[in-house]
C-alpha cells in the first residue's frame, strides 16, 4: 500500500536524521540489502533504528563478509557463497598493499589492474549467488515486504526491489560516474558542479572548467566499465531488456550522506534529503541552565575577552 510506504520512509528519514523519537504509530516491513564493508556502517544504523521503532526489519546478507553481521533490533538471512573468509580477506587487503608498493608503475598499475579484476568479481559472484538462488527469492517474496532498503553502490538490492515490485529507499554518498544523478533525473550542469574525481569546488577557473566537462563527457564510458557485468546480471535475472541506470531510475528516495555545510551547493531532486547527521554519534542533552545564570556568565566572557 503505497500509504505505508510513505509512514515506513518517513520513519526511515528520521532513523538516518540521528533523532531519537518514540515507537512509530505505523509499523511496516523492512527488506535491507546492504553493501560489505564501510557502506554497512551508515545502513546498519538505519537498519537498528527502524527495527527499535518497531518495525519488522530483515537483513539479507551473504555468510562471508567483512563486516555484516547480526544486530539487536533486525533479523538476518544468509545465503551461501562460492568464496571462503581467507579469498575474501586476502581480496580485501589487497588495498593495503598496493599503498605500500615500491615497484615500478607499470608493475604498480598491473598489479592495480588485478585487484580490480579480483574485486569486480568478488561483488558479482556475492550478487549472483543472492540473485540466482531461487528458493531465497521465493521465500523474499512471500514474505510481504513494504520497501527495500539498499546503497545502490552495489546495485543487488535495487535489482532485487524491481523484481519483488516493491519501492526503493537508497542510502548512500555519490556514484563515482555520477550515474545516480543521471538515473534520479537531478540536473548536474558541469559549468559549476564538479565532477568526482577533479578535487574542484564550485569556484572554477576557466581550465578547470573546460577539464571538468571533459570528465563529465567521460562518465557514461566510467559508468560502462563500472556496471557492464551488472547491466548483464540485471537483464538476465529480471528478464527484461533492462540495466542498471533503469532500475535504480525506479528508486523512490535518496538518502545522500551529505551535508551543504560541507559540500558545495548543487541542485537536488525533491526525494532527495540529506543525512549526512548519520555518521555523528548521538550527543547527551544539554544541561537545564537557567537563562539568568547564562547571561551572568556570558557577560563576564565578554568581558575577559574584551
């Protein structure tokens, strides 16, 4: 029911706006699909919150991870995977690594080619193993869900809202190639947005303009060579001649871990809200000071200072 929807998001607004209210008057269904690593961080807190809310809240996540794991206020769903805990740590520190490597550049960027290649197939093999496992999605199915929610970095979780019909809350920063601007029809003129990987703000000097929409003229390949595999997976599983940028084109609300204080000012859609509060720790309330007592030692402040 779409009324449900909007009771279930807005709760979800508030859990990642780091405010502590009440149980919610409406409780829904709650599918999470997250991403491994520090993606997981900002999910799981949403993910705890709405299930401390009292809303019935399920994780689904492979049996070997980094990070993913069990919490208080959520119940989790694992599916197998073809890749024990040492490919995947070995996968991961690979990073860390090539930090640290003093090998000639061209050793340096094969060796970099690989752990892309090693990386890229990790993320497909974990989605393929949740996508193509039939009886898992069956089970998802029946379970009567009201919305996803999913960082569309990996774009599993939106997949898996398409083909459930159910509505898509996204929590995430930004897609390197920009394809979350594009699929959630934000306008992002490139004469004073810059692009991801320039380190420029919104005070750009003629160079810097004509290099930024240089880049902004290369993201569609960027976004080819990140989710060509995906676009693949995507077709096949739904049936559909369809990509990624379509499906994540069905997301219902973008919840950016970003705030303008921060950031430089770029247009925003209307189900766009910013969360960036999600990754501060929630602060004790201030003490009850009578305002008499304040100005008393506000004025003697002013004074020391001057």
């Amino acid at each position: 029911c779409k009324i449900d929807f909007f009771n279930l998001a807005e709760d979800m607004v508030i859990s990642a706006g780091n405010v502590s209210t009440s149980s919610a008057p409406f409780t829904g269904k709650l599918l999470v699909i997250p991403m491994d690593g520090s993606h997981w961080v900002g999910v799981k807190a949403i993910a705890e919150e709405m299930g401390r809310r009292g809303h019935q809240v399920t994780v689904v996540m492979p049996e070997i991870s980094k990070r993913l794991g069990p919490g208080r206020h959520y119940r989790t769903i694992t599916y197998p995977v073809p890749y024990d805990k040492a490919f995947l740590d070995s996968v991961m520190s690979m990073k860390d690594v090539m930090n640290k490597d003093t090998r000639p550049f061209l050793e340096k960027m094969s060796k970099k080619f690989t752990q892309i290649q090693m990386g890229s197939g990790l993320i497909h093999t974990t989605a393929e193993s949740l996508l193509f496992n039939h009886s898992l999605i069956t089970h998802l199915q029946q379970q009567g869900f009201d919305a996803v929610l999913t960082d569309p970095m990996i774009p599993t979780g939106s997949i898996v809202a398409r083909k459930l019909g159910l509505p898509t809350v996204n929590l995430l920063r930004r897609i390197p190639c920009s394809l979350d601007l594009v699929s959630a029809g934000c306008p992002s003129p490139s004469s004073y947005v810059p692009r991801y990987f320039t380190g420029y703000t919104d005070k750009m000097s003629f160079k810097q303009r004509v290099i930024n929409n240089i880049v902004a003229l290369l993201e569609p390949l960027m976004c080819r060579f990140l989710f060509w595999r995906f676009d693949q997976i995507t077709s096949e599983f739904l049936g559909e001649d369809v990509g990624v940028a379509e499906v994540l084109a069905d997301s219902d609300i973008w919840l950016l871990r970003i705030d303008l204080t921060f950031e430089f000012p770029r247009p925003l859609m209307p189900n766009m809200v910013l969360v960036g509060g999600i990754n501060c720790k929630v602060r004790n309330p201030l003490p009850d000071v009578s305002i008499l007592n304040c100005v008393r030692h506000c004025h003697t402040f002013i004074n020391v200072m001057g």
